[in-house]
C-alpha cells in the first residue's frame, strides 16, 4: 500500500507533469505544427504529432479520475510515459530533421523565438489560475 505522504508527492508531481505536458502540447499546436503542416515533406508526421498529443491529453484526464494509489494509476502513468518517450523520439529524429528540409535558418530561429513566447505566455497562464 502507498503511504498517505507518497500519495501526496505523487499527486503533486502528477500536476507539475501534467502541466508540462499541457504546455508542450499548446506550444507545438499553436506555433510549431502550423508552421510546417502545409508542406509536403513533412505533412504526414505533424499529423501523427496531433494524433499523439490527443492520446497523452487523454491519458492525463484518465489519470487524474484515477486514485493515485491504485495499480491502474500505476500502469496508466506506463503507459503514458512510453507515449511520450516515443513522441519526444520522433520530434527530436524525423520531425526536426524533416522541419529543417522545409523551413529556412531565418524561419527556424523566428519559430524558436514564438515557441519561448508562448511558453512563457503559457505559464503564467498557469501559475495565474494555480494561485
């Protein structure tokens, strides 16, 4: 059985990581995927990027109606860490690779600077409704 105190740090870490999750997920939706979707090359990953994202979304919402101290709790976390091993996998080999076939020096660096933006956006949005 897992001590109150482990639940605890459990259920706290779960929101940090939720919320990181939630973040990654907005920046790439809103800036990155937009920006290489339309070509070719790199069309049908972004696709899969999308269809990823919603599997992770909906594991979150699973886990958080979940008891964290259940076995299910235990094997949904897995299985949504295996989601996003392979996610971040693909992004840093064949998405990135594929985005800079597509996009100029000038474009990535322009990108680079959005995607901080929105991050930065993102998490006072966070800490605003966490506070």
């Amino acid at each position: 059985p897992t001590t109150e105190r482990a639940e605890k740090t459990r259920t706290e870490l779960f929101a940090k990581l939720k919320e990181e999750l939630d973040i990654h997920a907005r920046i790439e939706e809103s800036v990155f995927y937009p920006a290489i979707k339309q070509a070719a090359e790199t069309r049908e990953i972004v696709l899969e990027g999308f269809e990823e994202h919603h599997v992770v979304k909906m594991l979150l919402k699973e886990l958080e109606a979940v008891p964290v101290d259940t076995e299910q709790w235990t094997a949904k976390l897995k299985v949504l860490q295996e989601n996003v091993e392979h996610h971040v996998e693909e992004e840093e080999g064949e998405m990135f690779q594929k985005a800079r076939q597509v996009l100029s020096e000038e474009q990535i660096n322009d990108l680079g600077a959005r995607m901080e933006e929105e991050k930065k956006k993102q998490q006072q949005k966070m800490s605003a409704a966490g506070a």
